[in-house]
C-alpha cells in the first residue's frame, strides 16, 4: 500500500473520532424513535386485519387495502430504522474496543478530547494530564490515532500505517 493509503486510513481514524460523539447521540435518537414506532405505529393492537397468506385475491396475490399498503409501509421502515440502529451500534462498539486496547496515556487523551461529553481544548487536555500541550497534541496524539487505525481497520494495515507515523 502506498503513503496515500496510509494518510487516508490515518485521516479516517481521526475523522471517526471527531464524530462519536454525533453518532452516540444520533444512536440514542434512532433507538426512540424505534421505540416509538414501534410502541405507537406499529403496536399488536394495531395490526389486526385479514390473513390473505392461504387466499389467492388475484394471479399475484396483490390486494389494494389502502390501510394495510400502509401499515406494510410502516413495517419496512421500522425495520429499516433498525438495520440502520444496528450498523451505527456496531460502529460505537468497535470504537470503544478500540479504544480499550490503548495503552493508558492513549486511552485518557481520547476520552478527554474525543469521546467525553464536555468538548476539551488541547490546552485543557495537556493541563489535566499535566502534560505539554505539543506532547498531548503531536507525539502522544499520533500514537494514540496509529493504534486506533490498528484496531479499527485491521492489523494487516500495522506495517503501512507504522512507517506512516515514524516518518
């Protein structure tokens, strides 16, 4: 791979955790309005109506019930809202394992610049972790994006994002 593709891999890490806490918030919010739909739109309640399985209304087995195109309707988005729920789940859980396997210094910088509620500045990020704010925000940084990429994107990736960093 070349040095395009390891900036672009270190640029999309980097990317990805400018917007985890977006995706968090976006993740509760589709999680209610599921909740919502189904607890309102598409309740057992709600759904009773003929059982057209065994009967052949016409060669295709088309019936044009207004209320039940509608409810169908209803139903295909709801699941599609959860298949949507799922993807950004799988993209917060592969994001927190990453940063689980951090080492300690890594793993403080990103909660505390990344992933914390409270947007921190770099100064206030160096302060906490009485550290230089070059270090937090170069040496200390970079490693902490290299690893993620490791473990977001795969260990084959190792090799051509550490010759990435180290120039």
């Amino acid at each position: 791979m070349g040095k395009k593709k390891q900036t672009e891999l270190i640029k999309s890490t980097e990317d990805w955790m400018r917007k985890y806490r977006a995706i968090k918030k976006y993740y509760k919010n589709l999680c209610k309005k599921i909740e919502f739909l189904e607890k309102h739109l598409v309740a057992e309640d709600n759904l009773k109506g003929v059982n057209y399985d065994k009967v052949q209304i016409c060669k295709t087995f088309k019936f044009n019930s207004i209320v039940e195109e509608a409810v169908l309707k209803e139903i295909e988005k709801l699941e599609q809202l959860k298949l949507e729920r799922d993807t950004y789940k799988y993209i917060l859980e592969v994001t927190e394992n990453a940063v689980e396997s951090l080492k300690f210094d890594e793993r403080r910088l990103v909660y505390l610049y990344y992933l914390s509620d409270e947007k921190l500045t770099w100064y206030q990020v160096a302060r906490i972790m009485n550290r230089s704010v070059d270090n937090v925000k170069g040496y200390l940084k970079r490693n902490a994006i290299k690893n993620l990429a490791i473990a977001i994107w795969g260990i084959q990736e190792e090799n051509y994002i550490l010759t990435d960093i180290s120039s």
